[in-house]
C-alpha cells in the first residue's frame, strides 16, 4: 500500500484532550461527593484540602490546555506558560492516545495531530540554538535499499549518487554544522541524544516515531518532519530537503553575517 503523508489536524488532539478533561472533571466531582462524608468523619479540615488539591490540579491542566490552544494560534503567552504548556502537552499524551482508542481513533491519527500540536507549541517559542547544538536524527529506510554502503555507523560513508535523501541532508550537516546521525531505532537515537547533549533535536520519521522521539528526549524541545513513504512505511522512504530545510533554519541562531546571505539565496 502506498502512503504519501497528509497534512496533520491538530484539532483532533485538542479535541480528544478537551474530552478528557471534561470526564476528568465529571470523575473528580464524583469522588469528591463519594469521599466527603468520610473525609469529615476523620477531620473536618480534610474535605476543604481535598477540594483545594483537586481544584489545583484541574486548574493547572485547564490552563495548560488553554495555553495550548493559545501557542497553536500563535497568540502572545509568557515564556513560563510556554514551557509549562509544552510540559503539559508530554505528560497528558498517553491519556489522549487511550482516549483516542476507547473511542476507536486511528492512532497514527492522533499521534500526527500530536506532533502537529508539538511542532507548532515548540515554534512558537521562537527557539534559537547555535547550529553545533542541534541533533538532527533519520531512519535507516531513508537510505535506498540496495545501497552497499553503511552510513548507519558514519553518514559520511554517503557517496551522494542522487539515489536517496541522505546525500543532500549531509551535504546541509556540512554547510550549516549540525549534527547529523541515521539510526536503526529508538534506542540509537536516545544513544546519540545522551552523547551530544543538544539544545533541540530535529527528527524526521513516521508519525509513531516521531511521537515517542519526542516523548523519549523531554524536555529537550524537539521538532518532527514526517517521512513520505510513497512504497509503504520503512522501505526507501523519502523526506521534503526543502521543508526540513526550513525547520532547522527556523532553530538554528545563525551569525549576522551568515543571516544575511541566506536572505540573500532566499
């Protein structure tokens, strides 16, 4: 089966997560009910606590959510917001996904729309790293399959035939100076995460990988680029150098001078 990506909803998270939210509230209401004459049988001071902890939590979350709807608008939000919403957004991922399937959502769906939703939260912070502090991680079946060389170890055994995508993201690592690594999976590319120590890492992949790359390097802020797969997932998959392109130079804090000739090219 081919498979070209699609641009992601990003409504389709926020909805699910509004969902969940409501039912947390509808559970929490029945457990404070449940729970209050005991709690004043103990102590009379233990309900209002109680009360004052959950309303706390569900504050927090609420308004978490509310910031994310701000940082996917693009609306003005304090930095410390930013960073709590982006927070948010991680911790609550797994309770969307089981939402998601109770209520029988594709969740490849809802992991794009997750990405979407962190991709855009991330760009919003206006992040700017120097260009050696950027992670930039592929998958192997970015890599033609009948290529005979192994870039897996060392992408510089690219010999840049024009075969595949690898060629020109090697020639970019060169000419900007980020770091660039293929990998085999997920625990490779958390290998390389620990051995650099970037500021952000860019990845591109399949929407399941992307989803727990970002999971797995919090809270390092990171950014997604899905894959195309025109032949099927994981087999001489393709990625947009021009896209990926504008993803990391969005990241990277270029010096004056270099700024200046890349408005120039543009």
């Amino acid at each position: 089966m081919k498979y070209t990506v699609k641009k992601a909803k990003k409504r389709l998270f926020i909805s699910l997560l509004c969902i969940t939210y409501i039912i947390m509230l509808i559970i929490c209401a029945g457990v404070w009910f449940i729970t209050l004459p005991g709690l004043n049988n103990i102590n009379p001071h233990l309900a209002p606590a109680f009360a004052a902890a959950m309303i706390g939590i569900l504050f927090l979350i609420g308004f978490g959510i509310l910031g994310m709807v701000f940082g996917i608008k693009g609306w003005p939000l304090p930095t410390i917001f930013k960073k709590q919403t982006y927070t948010l957004l991680n911790v609550l991922y797994y309770i969307v996904i089981s939402a998601g399937k109770i209520v029988g959502i594709d969740r490849r769906r809802i992991e794009a729309s997750y990405v979407a939703v962190s991709n855009t939260i991330v760009g919003n912070r206006h992040l700017k790293v120097p260009a050696d502090r950027l992670l930039v991680v592929t998958p192997h079946c970015l890599q033609l399959s009948t290529c005979p060389h192994k870039i897996t170890t060392d992408p510089n055994n690219c010999k840049r035939c024009g075969g595949c995508n690898i060629g020109d993201l090697v020639t970019l690592a060169e000419e900007i100076g980020f770091h660039f690594f293929v990998v085999t999976g997920g625990t490779l590319a958390r290998q390389k995460v620990m051995e650099i120590r970037p500021q952000a890492v860019v990845a591109v992949a399949c929407e399941r990988d992307l989803a727990s790359g970002i999971q797995d390097v919090y809270p390092i802020p990171s950014v997604g680029v899905m894959n195309i797969r025109p032949n099927g997932p994981c087999f001489n998959t393709k990625v947009d150098v021009e896209e990926f392109k504008r993803v990391i130079m969005d990241i990277i804090d270029l010096p004056v001078s270099d700024a200046v000739s890349q408005e120039k090219e543009n």
